[in-house]
C-alpha cells in the first residue's frame, strides 16, 4: 500500500529516506523549495535525510510515515487490433492522441489495471497464431509497451478486470471455451499463475469489479456455437473458481464492462446496442441501461472510476473509431465522446482509475 512523507523546504535539496528496518535506501531524489511529498513509500519508520547543494543537510529520525490515497486517475488508454496504444482524458471529451505502440502487435487481448498506483497491463491474443503475451505501460506516461511476462496458455478472447490498488489483475476465459482463470501482481513482472475456473467456458466475455471491494464479474459469451448469457464471479484477493451471479440479457458474446466501483456496465456484443446494467456487491441479473449509438461487437471499454464516466471505443461490424460515453450511475442512452486515432476492433481498454 503507498504511504508518503510531506515536509517544506527553504531551498531545493536533495531528500534520501531510509527504512530504519534495515538502513536500505527507499528513496533518493531532488525536491524543490517548498511543499514537498515522498510517496510510494511502504510502511515502517524511516530517516529522512535533506542535503543542498551547498553541502548543508539536515536528518529526521524515526519518521513514520502516513497512509494515503492518490487522486482518482482520468487517463485511459486502447490499445490493440495492431500496434497502436491510444490515450483519451476520460473526464474532457475530444479524440484519443497517439500513446506508443505494444511490446507485441495483437488483436484479441484483454487488460488490466492497478488503478491509482498507475500500471496497465495487456494480456493474451492473437496475431497469426494464439499468443500467451503480458506486456505493460505506465498509464500517465506516453510510450511504447515493455515486455511483462506470459499468461498461463496461449490464448485470444480472455476477459480482464483487477481489483485496482489491491494489485491483482485476473483474466479468464478464451477461445475455444477455455474456462480457466489466470492471476497476476501488477506492480511486478512475471508470468501469470493458475486462479481457478469460471462456471462455463467461454469467450469473448466483459468483465467488471468493485476495485478494491474485491469482487470481479465475468459477463456473457460464447462457448462451441452457443451464446450465454452467464455471469460469474470471484473474490479477486482469493484465488478459487467462480460461482454464478445472474443473467445478463440478452446472451451475446465480443461485448465490453466496465464500472464506478459500485456499478458495473455490459455494453456491445455481436449486433448489439444494448447496455446493461448490475450491482456489483449483490447477485442478480441485470437490467437495462441504455444503448450505444450503434450494435457493434470487439469494442473496449473503461471508467474514470468513482468519477463515475465510462467510455466505449472501437469496434466492429466494420472498423469504427467511434468513441462513446455514458454516467454509470444514470441509465440512458451513450453519446459521442471523440474518435480513436484509427478505426479497429477487436481492441482493449483500461484506465489508472
């Protein structure tokens, strides 16, 4: 969990905090003069040492420093269908700029995000074979991917969501009605490890949590040639499989979810507009939210959390760059937001919120 330190300075110095647990270095950088904050700091005691550049320093011992939560994150990017990763500010309405590229161009792929504390993840796909490949971005910061690990199997169609600054994304499902389950600490590099199974293998599922509530709600898809309209869910902090939730109607598969922490939205599927709508605490089926401005199916989407916007770009039948928007928290019809800066579909989606 991140913890900082704040203090004022005269002067810009440079400010080493050191874990009293064992007199490692935690963090060594310059401050200017002023208000100033260490943060991502663990819990423990530290020694805060300031120095200026005329060689004056000061130290504070036995420091303890507070817990904090960083602002809710508005930054949201698509990446995937190729190379491109987009970034949009999820609050302001416009078109998505150019972010970087994937480590590994793909189409098919499902993500995640640790909210706050700032990491995407990109996981699974298809390029002209089935891929196993986790890569990652800095969500506020723009640039190419870099390599993360690999999920379990190879796989395209899986579902992503996580339970934010908890640090724990879980993927599940894929082609050919794959029912397993994959978990992975975002926040460090690695391969992904076994979780459990949903209720029904299947595909091309959306997927939502309450964030660091914990729960994850898998939506729909397909399994052989059979829609469903199943929802699943899981304690994202508690590896198992998954129980049933409810319904989600209609049955539909290449959908996308995405929620305000308290309620999570189903929008898209193959020739679908709708919108629906669930609780994510209390098991039920869904209701009706809305429509998109079209039926479209392998579109993305993701929120600016409890800041409660939701948007949803790209997409298919025939490539679109549409991006769309919707107030979680009110039912109704989504509107136009912008455009991505290149028509696809088969894209993913998340957020830093």
């Amino acid at each position: 969990m991140p913890y900082k330190i704040s203090g004022t300075l005269s002067d810009s110095a440079r400010i080493i905090v050191i874990k009293e647990s064992d007199w490692s270095i935690e963090s060594n950088s310059t401050k200017s003069s002023g208000a100033y904050e260490v943060d991502a700091l663990a819990t423990g005691y530290k020694l805060v040492l300031a120095r200026k550049s005329d060689g004056e320093g000061h130290a504070y011992g036995y420091v303890n420093p507070i817990y904090y939560v960083p602002p809710v994150g508005n930054g949201g990017i698509f990446a995937g269908a190729m190379a491109t990763i987009d970034s949009i500010t999820i609050s302001t309405l416009g078109n998505a700029a150019y972010f970087g590229n994937l480590y590994q161009s793909r189409k098919y792929l499902g993500s995640a995000s640790n909210g706050n504390n700032d990491r995407g993840i990109f996981a699974g796909g298809y390029t002209t074979t089935n891929v196993a490949t986790i890569d990652y971005v800095t969500i506020s910061t723009a640039g190419n991917a870099a390599n993360f690990g690999n999920l379990t199997s190879t796989r395209r169609y899986p579902a992503g969501t996580s339970n934010g600054m908890n640090d724990r994304a879980v993927f599940a499902g894929g082609h050919d009605g794959l029912n397993n389950i994959d978990y992975r600490t975002i926040s460090t590099t690695g391969n992904a490890s076994d979780f459990g199974d949903l209720t029904v293998g299947r595909y091309g599922s959306g997927a939502v949590s309450n964030g660091t509530n914990n729960r994850g709600v898998f939506g729909a898809g397909k399994y052989s040639s059979t829609l469903t309209n199943v929802m699943d869910y899981i304690t994202i902090s508690t590896t198992g499989n998954a129980s049933d939730f409810g319904d989600l109607t209609p049955a539909r598969v290449m959908l996308a979810g995405t929620s305000n922490g308290t309620y999570g939205v189903f929008g898209g599927g193959e020739t679908y507009a709708n919108i629906g709508r669930i609780t994510i605490s209390t098991k039920s089926n869904a209701s009706n939210f809305g429509n998109l401005t079209a039926a479209r199916g392998y579109l993305a989407a993701t929120s600016n959390g409890t800041n409660n916007r939701g948007v949803f770009g790209g997409g298919l039948s025939t490539d679109t760059n549409v991006i769309e928007y919707v107030t979680i928290s009110s039912p109704g019809n989504a509107a136009d937001f912008g455009d991505l800066t290149v028509a696809r579909g088969g894209l993913t989606a998340t957020s830093n919120a």
